[in-house]
C-alpha cells in the first residue's frame, strides 16, 4: 500500500522549468554523439524519449507547441529534412499527451510497452516523410525504436531522482 501511495505521488514532484530546458538541452547534446554503423541504427532517440517523459509527467508543461520548436532545433542541428523531426514529435507529444494518464497507471515495465508503441508510430511518421522525399525506407532506423523503450525505465528513474527534493544532512 505504501510503495502504490509513493508511486501515486511521483508525478506531484516539482519541476522547474530550468530543470527540464536542462534535461532537453542534454538530450539533444547526446543526440550530437558521432555514432557511426550499427552504433547509429541502434541509436535511441534521446530527445523523444525525454519529450515524452515530460509529455506524461508534466502535460501542462511540455505540449505539441513545444515538440514542434524541439524538432524544428533537432532538424536543423541534425542537418535533416527541415520539419522532419519536428511532425514526427509532434505526433509524439500528441499520444504522450493522450496517453498520460494510461501510461502513469502502469507499473515502469508496462510503460515500456507503451513508451515502444508511441516510439514506433513517431518513426513510422520520420520514415514515411523519408520515403516521400529520398524514395526509400532505412528499416535499420527501427532498431532504435527497442533501445529507447529500454532506456525508458533508466531515464524515468533518473528524471524522478533528480526531481526528488534534497534532504537537509543536519536535520533529523
């Protein structure tokens, strides 16, 4: 009952707005990582996967507006097709924003699950915009899509223990 009561209160904890500029601006940092071969395929969309934690964790905080001018600054950091990345977080944000209180409802594993399905239909749209332009489908771009939803439960507990207010050492 205690650990259901602890898990219930997660998304009470505060969140500056400094904090998560900070956490997207670190996203995108690793995002710029020279990853090369199959160390790209497998890459994890960093970005995504922090836009979605706060998309379900603070939906009156991060929205489309947001996904939209993150992927807009991804596109042009990634030197990608301009708009790109931005349609793909949109749709992100959208079913993150949806989806928040399903996906808060379920123990971390079970958000995976969810997290992989929202992941999945943000790179079905990156890679239909890809195949409208270039004529082709990169399907090694998928792989990406397993190791962000592996990454989710590290992240989410990450993002939470940093959110968590510091103890004072010289109180009892």
């Amino acid at each position: 009952m205690r650990q259901d009561l602890a898990r219930d209160r997660e998304f009470l904890l505060p969140a500056t707005t400094t904090f998560i500029v900070l956490s997207f601006f670190i996203a995108v940092l690793l995002e710029w990582m020279p990853w090369r071969g199959w160390m790209l395929a497998l890459r994890p969309d960093f970005v995504g996967l922090v836009l979605l934690y706060w998309c379900t964790h603070k939906p009156h905080r991060v929205g489309i507006g947001i996904a939209w001018m993150l992927g807009i600054f991804v596109d042009v950091a990634d030197a990608s097709l301009f708009g790109q990345h931005a349609l793909a977080y949109s749709v992100l944000a959208f079913g993150g924003l949806v989806l928040n209180r399903r996906v808060q409802m379920f123990n971390l594993r079970e958000q995976s699950v969810h997290v992989f399905a929202l992941l999945l239909t943000s790179y079905s749209v990156y890679a239909i915009v890809h195949w409208q332009v270039r004529g082709f489908v990169a399907w090694e771009y998928f792989l990406g899509v397993v190791t962000s939803a592996l990454l989710w439960i590290p992240l989410t507990h990450l993002l939470q223990a940093l959110r968590r207010p510091r103890r004072d050492p010289n109180e009892l």
